[in-house]
C-alpha cells in the first residue's frame, strides 16, 4: 500500500474521502442503522 498526503483538501476530495469512509463503516458495521452512519 503506498500512502499519498494531498497537498490541497478539495471539497470533492472530501466529499470522496467520507464516501470511501461511509462504505467501509456499511461493509464491517451492520449492526449500525442508517441514522447512526449518518450521524458520525
């Protein structure tokens, strides 16, 4: 795994980086309902 630091933190950037997060919390965490993903 190579590890990547960005030098600018876009809003599409983030917008990608809490994808990624909300799919792996969905993918390992079913017991969470949509309401607690959603607030965290």
């Amino acid at each position: 795994m190579k590890i990547y630091e960005a030098a600018e933190r876009t809003p599409q950037l983030s917008e990608n980086l809490l994808n990624i997060w909300e799919d792996s919390v969905r993918a390992m965490h079913h017991f969470l309902s949509d309401t607690e993903v959603k607030a965290n």
